[in-house]
C-alpha cells in the first residue's frame, strides 16, 4: 500500500513522529514537504521557517529509522500547493492531524474528478503536552515546549533561543 503524508515539520516534533509511524504501519510512504513557497501560506501565526534543503534533511534522519522498524520505503517530494501529491493516483492513504483532516475531504474531491478511487484518511490525535495543550510546532520555536511536550521554563526557553539548531 501507498500512504501519502504532508506538512512543515518545522521543527519535527513527537505528534509528527506518531503521524510518521501510524503512516509506515500501512505501507511505504510519500512524504509531501512544503515547499518554500508554500510553508509561510501554511502558518497560522507568522514565525521562521527553516530552509526546504534543511527541513528535508532533517525529515529524511526521523524517517529512516521509522521506515527500517517497519521494512518500508519512503520518499520526500517537495509540495507546492496545499492538495499536493495525494491526488495523485497512486496512493490508497493519507495520514492526516485533526485539523488537516477536512483537506483530506478536498483531495478525495479532487481524485473523484479525476476519475481516481477516494483515499482512505486516516486521522490521527493531537499528542498532548504536560501542560495539556497540543504539541506544536509554533509552541516549540515560541520556546513554550520542547519536541516532547515538555513544558520549559524561562530559562530552558532562553537556553533554547540562544542555541542553533
């Protein structure tokens, strides 16, 4: 089976990890990675977004030791618009969050005009951190938290500000 992913992950964090493995337990997986010129579209708060070349390292290093516990494959395509690579044919999955879940509907629009057969959308839930809101991205360069939901204080928010990633 084919699975079909997309996103930021800037700064790839433990809710995306459980996307990826929930992902690589129903096949081989096609990673859509916003381009640089769609990721700042992608933002509902306007912050810092690492370079494609950098996120796509760095996604490619989570990914390779999830694909290997599973025996899958997997590749990172850059994603120019927001349906991106899950329209395409080939895909009989697309792992969603929550809130991405009503673009799942639009793509499986898409593929019915098309005249392609409709992705099983497969949602999966938020992790949450210690202090019992939803890890995020933003929360993490905000230095609210760490990439496990670890709720930081001043000074781990200071550290993590002054240190490059």
């Amino acid at each position: 089976m084919d699975v079909a992913l997309g996103g930021t992950f800037d700064p790839v964090h433990d809710g995306h990890r459980r996307l990826f493995e929930r992902a690589f337990e129903l096949g081989d997986v096609t990673v859509g990675l916003t381009s640089d010129e769609l990721a700042p579209k992608t933002r509902h708060v306007e912050r810092r977004i690492r370079s494609f070349d950098e996120r796509k390292r760095n996604l490619e290093t989570e990914l390779e030791s999830i694909a290997a516990d599973h025996g899958r494959t997997f590749e990172v395509r850059a994603l120019e618009e927001p349906t991106g690579i899950a329209t395409e044919p080939q895909f009989d999955y697309l792992v969603v969050s929550p809130e991405t879940r009503d673009g799942g509907k639009r793509i499986n629009e898409i593929r019915r005009e098309r005249g392609h057969e409709p992705l099983e959308v497969v949602v999966v839930p938020h992790i949450r951190a210690d202090d019992g809101d939803i890890i995020s991205s933003t929360r993490i360069v905000n230095g609210e938290i760490d990439e496990h939901g670890n709720v930081l204080d001043e000074q781990d928010a200071s550290d993590d500000a002054n240190c490059d990633d």
